[in-house]
C-alpha cells in the first residue's frame, strides 16, 4: 500500500503568503541614508461623517500596512512624496507576519550562491501553469524587476538569512529568499516600519479607512475614523489600497463560490474585504470571482498550524495526505466520487478548489489505510484513537458512518463498493488516479473525514493593469485610485501557481512599489 504523504508547499506556520517578485520599469531607488490591514467591522457604503474633526493634505494615501502597504509607502517617502499611511489594528504586517521570503532572480545572494535562473523559463512556466489567462506583460515585468526589488529592500533594512533555496524542494527554480529568522516579522516588518517612519511618512494607527471620496472623475483622497470614532478626511492626489483582501467577507467569498459554512478563516483579522466594497463603490471592476486564495482542506475546526507537533491535524489537515487527497475515497453531499483523488499533487493549492463545485467534501478510508499511515509512529496513532472530533465518523459499518453526516448510506456503499472494485483492477477507471493510489476500503473500522476549508488568504479582487491602477467596468483606468498587494493581484486567476515559490509576497513589494512610483510620475507631470 502506497501513501501519498507530500507536505504543503507553503509552510503553514508561515501563513503560506510568501511570494515573489517586483516592480515595473523606471523605479526610484531610495538610499538607508538619503494583506496590513484597514478593513472594519462594519459596511463602508454610505459612510458619511456628520463632523471630521480633522484634515489632512497629502500626495499619497496608503491604506493598510502589511507587506504591499509598508513597501508602497517607503517607495513613496523615497519618491519625496507627503504621504499618510493608516492602519486599523495596532500593528502593521497584517498577513505578511507570517510570510517566510521572497521570490527574485538575478540577485546577488544568488549569484554568490552560483545560483542562475533564466527569467524568461520563470515567465513561461508561469502562464503555461495559468493557461495563458493572465497578463505576460506583467509578469515579464515582475520577474525581470525582481532583483532589483531585493537590492532595493536591502537599502531600506529589510534583512535576509543569506539562504537561497526552491522552497524547501517544493519549487521549479531556486529563487526564494528567506527573511532573517525565516519570517518577515523579523526580517521586514520592523525595518520597512521604521524606515517608513524615517522617511517622515504619517502614520496613522488604529486609523479605519471608510470611504473614498471621487470628484470629477478622479479619486481625491478618502475619509477614515480614528480609534475614538471620530473622522477625518485627508486630501490626496492618489489613493493606494493595501487591505489584505476579502478573506473574512461573507458576501465575497460566497461570491468567489465557497460554502460559507465550511470555512475556517486562519489568517490575521480585519480583512473583511472594506477595501474592495470603498473600490466598487468608486466604480472599480470586480475581479472576485476571478481571484485565488491561500486555501487548505482540514478536517475538524482546528489550527493547521499545530500539524507539526499535532498528529491528527498532520494527517487530516492539508497538510498531511487526507487534505490533499491520495489513496482514500472523496465523496461529496451525494456521497458520489467526483475526482481522482491526487488531483492536488502537482499544485497543493488545488486541493480546495473542488469545495466550490459541491456543497460539501468528505473523505473516505478504512483502519487499514490509517495504519498504514502511521506505520512508523504506533503512539499517534493512539492518540488519534482517543480522540472525540465532531467531523470525523468512525463506525463499525458505513451505513453507521454514513449516518453521522446524513450521507445517503445506499449511495455511500455503491460509490464504496465501485471504488473498490477500480482497486482490485488496479485501474482507476472513472477518473485515472494513479493504480498505486488506489487502495480498497474493507477493514473496520470506517472512517469518514469531513473536509473544511481552512481559509488564509484572498489574492485578488480590484481588476488592476500593470500599473496597479484599479479599472472601471470599461477596462479604464480610475485617476487617482490603486490597489496593491492581495487586493489588486493580477499575476493569477483562478488558481494560485505555486511552484515557483515566493512569488506572491514578489507581488506585494513590486505591485506597492509601481504604485507608489506611477502615481509619483503622475503627480508631477
């Protein structure tokens, strides 16, 4: 009996954002010496203040200060721009506190590696993964801007580890680059914070945005609440959206296509998806049911987080081989096999794309398969035995298991009992799962895993162009209004290429920094 047992391409202690390369054309360099967040609680429509008690001018505006937020916001201060930034928690970071590095070619720590990528393989490979469906401009841009985004976030402090690597054998080409201490909490946030603060950029804590406000045409700046609940308004020449996203949205991710009820959100709070609601309410087009995520498949309402050191969530997490799915049965609120079960293998972040196809997931096995499971560690396996966990049936029969979830048991035995006659032909002929893949479900006890969606991050949702300028329902360009980072990433639809590892943190620093520099031309033209 064969196990598929590969882990995820993205740590998960690490949020699983990390990502990739940098900025267009023409950028402004800036000498040491010379998904933040800003989303409320509550709709952004409608907002308007009976008094603000304060205004503010500025060039630019930054809203949220996570990864795209913190590096817009430098570039600007860099560019000798006025620039206020707000953040609604208390932090800055957002997702990126978790986020391990950053995807670049042509680098030095590269090069002083004997390390040598060919970028166009990098933009190739990309839109083949994406068949063709996103923009080759861009991401021939990013990839060839990348080391210079590196050099560039060397100057501003940000530290690396030195280590160089393809993600920890999970990619195609050796481009990631690990933050100090392997993630950006120690390597980038601080630094790009406290050069922020250097560079004289008026940062604004616990600050909400709130609304934008749009005159003749072009996007003028916006109004924010402080933590007291009073509001201000500050005057911009350009509006740079950095919320981290729609994660926590309801409203959106239903849109996007997921069961609400099935989702755990896993990420940092505050992205309910306010930036995208003040950007749609300005006339921006949509990109939500176009967009990806950073998505796993959990059994349980736990923390994938722990699958390290946890031994039920390192098996029934995405993480382990029943997220994934390998030499088990799916079946779905039909309990009808609809997949070939390794589906996910070549890209982890496709294990939770078929939960917005069916209502609901469940993964199918038998003792026998568990065991094999944990062939080398008994004592887990022990522990796995004496653990009471809602969406997990274990039953003597799957007519019992079957029962736990109001599974139709009749359909649950046919898809069963065809399953594993597929296995005894060793040939998978309904949907060509691999034949070493294909174990029978016979041994007592049963098992049935209920599969959630462990949900960390939305990558995407503002149609942008390669500027990072949002569009109108025309394809236009809104004057005055950009959106970075998770908010506005065009680099993937639909799915989130991972194998080139580091390449959606590359678009948070490059998309921050081209929206920083192309507002700065458009100021001063």
């Amino acid at each position: 009996m064969k196990l598929q047992r590969e882990l995820s391409r993205r740590s998960f202690l690490g949020l699983a954002a990390a990502g990739a390369a940098v900025a267009g054309v023409g950028l402004a360099g800036c000498g040491p010496t010379s998904a933040g967040s800003n989303a409320s609680q509550e709709d952004v429509a409608g907002y308007a203040p009976e008094e603000v008690v304060e205004t503010i001018d500025a060039d630019i505006a930054v809203v949220g200060l996570g990864m795209s937020g913190l590096a817009a916001a430098v570039q600007a201060g860099c560019n000798g721009d006025a620039v206020v930034g707000l953040e609604a928690t208390n932090v800055t970071g957002g997702n990126g506190i978790g986020v391990e590095g950053i995807f670049a070619v042509g680098t030095e720590l590269q090069k002083a590696a004997g390390i040598e990528i060919d970028p166009v393989e990098v933009v190739r490979t990309e839109l083949e993964e994406a068949q063709m469906v996103t923009d080759g401009a861009l991401w021939s841009r990013f990839v060839r801007a990348s080391g210079d985004n590196v050099s560039w976030l060397i100057e501003q402090g940000v530290k690396f580890s030195g280590v160089v690597d393809d993600y920890l054998g999970s990619g195609i080409v050796s481009g990631f680059h690990w933050f100090e201490g392997n993630v950006a909490s120690t390597g980038y946030i601080p630094q790009m914070t406290e050069r922020a603060k250097v560079l004289g950029v008026d940062i604004r804590m616990e600050t909400t945005a709130k609304k934008l406000i749009k005159e003749g045409g072009k996007v003028t700046g916006l109004y924010a609440q402080r933590k007291d609940g009073k509001a201000i308004r500050i005057n911009a020449k350009a509006v740079i959206l950095a919320t981290g996203g729609y994660a926590q949205s309801q409203e959106f991710m239903e849109e996007r296509g997921f069961n609400w009820e099935n989702v755990i959100y896993g990420g940092t709070p505050g992205h309910n998806g306010d930036g995208l609601k003040m950007a749609f309410e300005v006339g921006a087009r949509s990109f939500v049911k176009n967009s990806t995520f950073n998505c796993t498949n959990i059994c349980g309402r736990g923390d994938t987080f722990a699958w390290k050191a946890d031994p039920f969530t390192s098996i029934f997490c995405g993480a382990g081989m029943f997220g994934t799915g390998g030499n088990q049965l799916w079946v779905n609120q039909d309990a009808a096999r609809f997949i070939n079960e390794n589906f996910a293998a070549a890209n982890f972040e496709m294990q939770s794309v078929p939960a917005m196809t069916h209502r609901a997931l469940y993964s199918v096995f038998d003792r026998a398969i568990l065991e094999t499971a944990f062939a080398q560690d008994p004592e887990s396996l022990e522990r796995i035995d004496s653990i009471n966990e809602p969406d997990l049936a274990v039953a003597d029969t799957l007519e019992e298991a079957a029962a736990h979830f109001e599974l139709d048991a009749a359909a649950l035995q046919a898809s069963v009992d065809r399953y594993n006659e597929l296995c005894e032909a060793k040939a998978d002929a309904d949907f060509g799962k691999p034949a070493e893949l294909m174990d029978p479900i016979k041994t007592p006890p049963y098992y049935i895993a209920k599969l959630n969606q462990y949900y960390l991050m939305s990558v995407g949702g503002i149609e942008c162009d390669i500027n990072a300028q949002a569009l109108d329902e025309a394809k236009r360009p809104i004057e005055g209004l950009y959106a970075v980072g998770t908010d506005g990433c065009m680099l993937y639809r639909n799915i989130y290429t991972i194998n080139v590892g580091g390449t959606c943190n590359g678009n948070n620093v490059n998309s921050g920094r081209t929206a920083a520099n192309h507002a700065h031309s458009t100021i001063t033209s």
